[in-house]
C-alpha cells in the first residue's frame, strides 16, 4: 500500500481500530450522531402523516372557499356586462332616431326654405287680383275719348296679367298651387268661413263667394282660404225666402 492511500484512509477512518479491547478483539469504530439520527428519522416517519394531513385539509378548504368566491364574482361579473350590453344597444337605438329626427328635419328645413318668400309673396297676388276684378267691371262711356282710355286701360290689364301668370308659374316651380273656387265644397281643413249665405243658386254646404284664395306649399296648407258659404234659405212668415249674408 502507498503512502498516499493510508493517508486517505486515516482521515476517513481515524487512526484505525483499537486492539485495546477485551480478549485482543478489536472494537468497531464508532461514528458520532449516526444513532441519534437514526433514531429520529424512524420517530419522524412515525409521525409525519399524522402531523401533515391537517395543513393539506386546511389548504384545501381555503381553496374550495377562493374558487367559490371567484364564482360568485364572474357571475356579479356576467350579469353586469348584460346590463351594460343592452344599455349601450338601447342608448346606440335612441341616437340612430335622434339622428333621422335631425335628418328628416333638414330635409324639411331644406324643402320648404321659400316658406316665408311664399308668405310674403300671397297679398302682392291678391292685389293683382283686385286690379283684374276691377278691370273686368269696367264700363267706359261713349265718345272717342273714352275708347282710347279704354285701349289703354286693356292694355295695361293684359300686361299685369302677364305678370300675373308668371307669378303663378313661378311660384307653381316652388310648389305653391291656388285652391278655392266658386262652387267647390267647404272644407274646413282648407277654408275659412268668413259668412254664411241662404241662397237657393248654390247648393249648401258650397263656397258661394271667395275672398281670398288659399295655398298650398308642396301638399301642406299654407293659407286657407277665406270663403262664404251657402246655406239653405230660410221660410219666413210669409213664405217668403230670405237670402241675407250672415257673419
């Protein structure tokens, strides 16, 4: 044996086994602490299952609680995004109606732009009216004089009612149309009633006179019109027949 493998051996060993002992027999070695932890680890695998198993049930329980817990919360959770979800539907179905609201009232702002032109522009139809009424009730006297003034007159007549039905036309491109004749039925929707006349050559319930015609601006009533209505005369005393306007 070399030097270096009994070096090797002393210090894993110590020195060796003492011959000290009885009848020449040598003692075995003794290794500090080897007992003791012996000792303690068959006491510990005794123990360990008994000392163990409480902490896992513990752990276990505060699991099952969180897992429990966490639940409840994606359900609190769940049931409000529901309510969020038809918040938003019901508050995206109000703005998509606020928005036609607002379009269709741009539209209308936009087709009837002319309303207060058109409004402005009635009384200037009604005088040209009157003129051509008073044209037509014209009676010139005799003599030379009067033919001329008379030439004249038709002349200028003939011209303002060529102005006239320009007017119509244009404010007909607009869509403002004339309505109420003699004859046509009252309609209070359309017409104002202005007098009530009995009178036997228009049937009741018919316009007997017009004032003023009414308008129409694209299908809705600008101006109703201001009429006379004829009524049923009515038999007085006598038997006669009464035919006074009434207000």
């Amino acid at each position: 044996m070399d030097v270096r493998g009994e070096d090797i051996e002393r210090e894993t060993f110590g020195e060796g086994p003492k011959m000290g002992g009885q009848d020449g027999v040598p003692e075995a070695p003794s290794f500090p602490g080897k007992e003791a932890s012996m000792d303690e680890a068959e006491g510990g695998d005794e123990g360990a299952p008994a000392e163990g198993g409480a902490p896992c049930e513990e752990r276990v329980r505060e699991l099952t609680a969180q897992l429990e817990a966490c639940e409840a919360s994606l359900s609190s959770l769940e049931g409000r995004l529901r309510e969020l979800q038809d918040a938003y539907l019901r508050s995206r179905a109000d703005f998509d109606n606020y928005r036609k609201r607002v379009r269709r009232e741009r539209e209308e702002l936009v087709a009837y732009r002319a309303w207060d032109l058109a409004g402005r522009l009635l009384p200037i139809l009604d005088d040209f009216e009157r003129a051509l009424t008073a044209e037509r009730e014209f009676s010139p006297s005799e003599g030379e004089a009067a033919a001329e003034a008379v030439a004249r007159l038709r002349s200028f007549v003939e011209g303002v009612e060529m102005i006239y039905r320009r007017l119509l036309e244009a404010l007909a491109e607009e869509g403002i149309t004339p309505f109420g004749s003699v004859g046509d039925p009252f309609d209070p929707h359309l017409h104002e009633a202005m007098l009530r006349v009995e009178t036997a050559d228009v049937p009741p319930g018919r316009l007997v006179q017009v004032f003023t015609k009414g308008y129409t601006y694209k299908e809705k009533l600008l101006r109703p019109a201001r009429v006379a209505v004829a009524a049923s005369p009515e038999v007085s005393e006598e038997g006669g027949e009464g035919a006074e306007a009434r207000p």
